[in-house]
C-alpha cells in the first residue's frame, strides 16, 4: 500500500446512492428529505478506553459504529450518512480488512453510507459523525418525560458490564453466560427499529451507554422530574439474578454501561401499544418503574429505598 489514498480507496470507498457527492472531493453533498430534520451526532472509540488493543478488529468495527447508531435509535431518528476519522498507528492490511469488514457489515445492516472521514497516523482512535432524518418536531427527547409516565426499558442490563468484568478477571463466568456477555460487550445491537416505533409514543427516550441509573438521571434531569424503580422489575440475564449477591447485582445492572438498550418513558395509556411493539420487534420490553414529582432516582428493594453509590460511568468522574 502506498498512501493515505490508497488505503481509503481500498478500505474506506463504497457506493452511496443516498448522498449526491461522497468520498473523495473535499467535501461531501446530501439532501435532507422534505419534513425531516437532520440528527447528527458523533461518538470516538479510543484504544485503553472504549476496548483493548487486543479486540478482534472485526468488533472494533462494527461497535465503533453501533454506539452511534445507537444514538440514532434514541432519537428515534434513521441513519443514513456518516463521516470517519481514523488515527491507526501502523498499516496492518490483516487488521484493516477485518475492521472494515465489521464496520460495513453495521453499516450495511443499519442503512448507513459513509460519505468522508479522515485518516491519520496516531495511536488507535476511531471517531464517527453519524447524520440521520427524523420527521420534523417528532425526535424522541431527553426532556419529555411527564409525571405519571411509566419508565421502560428494552433487551437485558448488565450483560455487557459482566463481559467486561469478565475479561478484566474480576469475576468468572460460566462459558455459556460468558459468551453472551462477551457478545453483549463486542457486539451491541443497537435499537434502531425500536426507536423509530415510539415515535408519538414515547414522551423521552435516551439509550443506555453509561448505566441505567446514570442515564435515566439525565432524563430527569432534563425533563424536571423524579423516577421510583423497582430493583427486581430490572430485566437481566438469570446468571445476574440467581448467582449474584444484591450488591454486585446493583452494581451490573443499575451502573453496568456498554448495554445499548434504550430507556424510555410513556404514557400509561400507550402500555397495551407498547407490548404489542415488543411482540412484532421480538425484543422484550419491560416497564420498571414511573415518573414522579421531585427530582432524583429512587430505587425500591422490598419496599426499602436503596441508596445508589455508583450512578454511572464519568470519564472525568
Ligand atoms: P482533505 O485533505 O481535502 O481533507 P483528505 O486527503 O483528508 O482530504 O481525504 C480525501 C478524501 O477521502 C476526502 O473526500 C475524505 O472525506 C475521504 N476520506 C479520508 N479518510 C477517510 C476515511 N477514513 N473514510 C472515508 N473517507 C475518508
Ligand atoms: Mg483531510
């Protein structure tokens, strides 16, 4: 491989009939769809901190992109464009092709095309612009929720935290529970068509990357309002409830990041709508709690309050 071009022409050019320009001018060109607003957002995966050095390529790729779907889905928006800027410490053609074929593979499951980006000698660190439609007024926000709302969640908590814990040798798992909580980990899947389904649903919505407790914070937070959970409504895998002590399982499911479900709240009203999404998705969806006056998060274990220590991952925190 000779250059920088060589490599983006190789690795990084694919076709992008949904863009009017795409890789290789100085700028690309898109259209915004009539009645659409455009939701951009963008997400850096950085080697040490988001995964290790040693991570399959392949899932490398494919998260580095589904954690910006992810926020796509949150927003209840469609993916469509996005941009890559790439800092790789060395030319490895092995890793390259594993990485890209990981990243397209999310790219092409989800609808996005990658229209630019930058490439750059450094050490490991993937940053994505990823640029979607939503119907104009209609984005699921962090500000809405309403006192009254019952709080849901998708999928099962903690199952990426505990994959984590596992590679890190804090815990051990048993192979059939490790491997998916590895995949948990490594491969999330965003909740993209669940997303787009609680549009006039869903009166706030966020997905859950830092921690259930963390990130429900930041809806109340927006929206002025308090939340009472029940621990044990909290959707988990059986390993998390049947062999962990209450701590640990506090600690998995309330501030356990990396799961890429989405929490949302609704109307009580929408419950009956609500499950039948959950039926036509086959992903299970499961009210934990509701909305209040207030502020805070309370958090019920057999009719106690528990206090919450750990609320979420803070790089800074
Ligand atoms: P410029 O010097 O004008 O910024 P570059 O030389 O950085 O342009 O990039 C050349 C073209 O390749 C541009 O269209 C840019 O968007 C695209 N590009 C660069 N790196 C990537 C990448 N990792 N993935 C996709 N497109 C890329
Ligand atoms: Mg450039």
């Amino acid at each position: 491989m000779r250059s920088e071009f060589d490599l983006i022409a190789k690795y990084f050019t694919k076709p992008t009939p949904n863009a009017d320009l795409g890789v290789g001018d100085d700028a690309a060109l898109i259209r915004v769809s009539a009645g659409n607003q455009l939701a951009i957002s963008t997400d850096m995966s950085v080697v040490g901190t988001h995964f290790y050095a040693d991570c399959p390529p392949a899932d490398i790729g494919w998260k580095s992109l589904a954690v910006n779907v992810s926020d796509m889905a949150a927003m209840g928006a469609q993916p469509k464009w996005m941009t890559l800027a790439i800092a790789l410490p060395e030319q490895n053609p092995e890793w390259l092709s594993a990485f890209a074929e990981g990243f397209f593979a999310c790219a092409q499951e989800f609808g996005v095309e990658l229209i630019g980006g930058d490439t750059t000698r450094g050490s490991l660190n993937i940053a994505v612009q990823i640029m979607g439609e939503v119907p104009t007024g209609k984005a699921l926000l962090r500000s809405g929720a309403l006192i009254g709302d019952d709080v849901w969640v998708s999928g099962f908590l903690g199952s990426a935290a505990l994959g984590l814990a596992q590679l890190q040798h804090k815990i051990e798992l048993p192979a059939d529970v490790a491997s998916i909580c590895l995949s948990a980990l490594h491969h999330p899947q965003p909740r993209l068509a669940l997303g787009q389904a609680l549009l006039g649903v869903a009166n706030s919505c966020i997905d859950v990357s830092d921690g259930l407790a963390g990130d429900l914070g930041h809806i109340l937070r927006a929206s002025g309002v308090s939340a009472e959970l029940d621990l044990l409504a909290l959707p988990c895998i059986p390993f998390v409830s049947t062999a962990l002590d209450l701590p640990m399982m506090q600690q998995f499911v309330l501030a356990g990041g990396d799961d890429y479900e989405l929490c949302f709240t609704a109307p009580a009203e929408q419950s009956a709508h609500i499950q039948s999404i959950s039926d036509s998705l086959g992903l299970p969806l499961t009210r934990i709690g509701h909305i209040a006056s207030g502020t805070g998060l309370n958090v019920m274990y057999q009719n106690k309050t528990l206090s919450l220590k750990a609320e979420g991952y803070d790089h800074f925190g």
